[in-house]
C-alpha cells in the first residue's frame, strides 16, 4: 500500500524490502527472486512508497503523456461532456529527512513502456504513451492506475471527435489516499478551439481525503503557465 515502508510489501512482481543494519537502512527491490535496486541510507528517517508520474522509465527524457482512449468521443458544437480516465502510473520511492527528500528508485508495472512523438518531426515534442480506459460514471482506482476527471468542452461550432489528450507531467498533480493504492489527479478541463487545437486547463482536486505527493524537481508545478497547448490534432 501507498506510504511509509515497514519491512516489505509486494506491488505486483515487485517485492520492497527495508531492513535496519547498525544504523543504516538498507533498502531493495526485488525482482523475480533477484535484487534489482539496492540503496543504503544513512540517518533518513522515512522510506515510502508514493505514485509517480509515468515519465521516467527508461530514463526522464519527456515530461508528457500521450493519452490514447479506448473510446472516440464525438461532441456537438458548443457542449460538454465529463468523463473520468484511468491512467496508467509508475511507482517511486522516496527516503526523508526532515524536510528534505529524494527519490531513490522508480519503476513502472508496464512490461513495455513505449514513447510517441506528438505533432511532426521538426517541432513536435516526445511523449510516453498511454492507452487509457473512459468511464462516462465515477470509477475507482486500482493498483498502476490514477483516476482523472476530464471535462472535454467543445468551443467550436462543429463536431469534433477527440480520441487523444496530451498532458503534460509538469502542471499535473498526482492525489493519494494512504494505506490504499487509490490515485487520482486533479480535475482537469481540455476545451476544443478548432478543428485541430485545443488547450488543456489543470484545475483543482476533485477527491477531499487525499494527499498529494511531492514533486521531483524535474516536475514541480510551473508558477505561471498551468496550461498545455495541443497544436497537432487531438
């Protein structure tokens, strides 16, 4: 379950070990049997487990994510619908010290992350691909997945047919209820412009009794900009 470590817990294939050793806590994963990360941690105080965004495996080297639906949704000219995403996640490990923390491993329940380029070749940008199941009704998270409430708003005066959403791990915030692998993120608002842009609005949570995680610094919330053009098609 989500949160602090106390001696081990398994997360899919995945067993996370923590063991105090004179002083040092010496943390692992495990693997199939085998030891697949090892850390040795010198006064940290706390080892836990939070939900990370699925930018990282292999390597960070985009913070967006390709959502695939698994359903077209086709909107009239000047309405709404609200629709709730389950998006795939990645797992990391933080240890603490007072104020203070890293993450110290990550890894993902994907057995084959894949990345996508998102607009053309000369100026698109990189994205991990996600394909995402759509609910029209509130739906429960599960273990490798975060919940997402969607509001698609179609400002144009034709139909549109949206089949993808370009997020952006940046602005996106990751919700967690501890003691549970339940995730969510906040409510987030992608309104149609034209036929083939559309702007993608972060807005606030939509769950109350959950906590959100402490960015890595490679992902902290930008100050200004809380949005993601999509240029490219949607």
């Amino acid at each position: 379950m989500l949160g602090s470590i106390h001696n081990c817990i398994a997360v899919d294939v995945y067993r996370l070990c923590v063991e105090k050793l004179d002083g040092i806590t010496v943390y692992r994963r495990y693997a199939e049997g085998s030891t697949a990360t090892e850390r040795h941690l010198i006064d940290v105080e706390i080892v836990e487990l939070v939900p990370m965004y699925p930018v990282y495996i292999p390597k960070f080297i985009t913070q967006y994510i390709l959502c695939i639906l698994d359903k077209e949704l086709v909107v009239a000219p000047g309405k709404s619908v609200k629709v709730y995403l389950s998006i795939p996640i990645d797992y990391a490990v933080y240890a603490r010290s007072g104020q203070s923390f890293a993450m110290i491993d990550v890894f993902t329940l994907d057995r084959r992350p894949k990345y996508i380029l998102y607009g053309p070749t000369d100026h698109g940008v990189v994205a991990r691909l996600c394909r995402v199941s759509v609910s029209f009704t509130p739906i429960k998270p599960g273990l490798g997945y975060a919940v997402s409430m969607v509001i698609v708003r179609n400002s144009t005066k034709d139909i549109v047919k949206v089949k993808r959403i370009l997020l952006d791990a940046s602005p996106l915030r990751l919700f967690y209820v501890p003691g549970t692998w339940r995730v969510y993120t906040q409510k987030i608002v992608m309104n149609i412009d034209s036929q083939s842009t559309a702007t993608v609005i972060y807005s606030e949570p939509f769950i109350s009794n959950a906590v959100a995680i402490d960015d890595p610094p490679d992902l902290r919330p930008p100050k200004i900009c809380n949005r993601t053009d999509m240029l490219w098609g949607f």
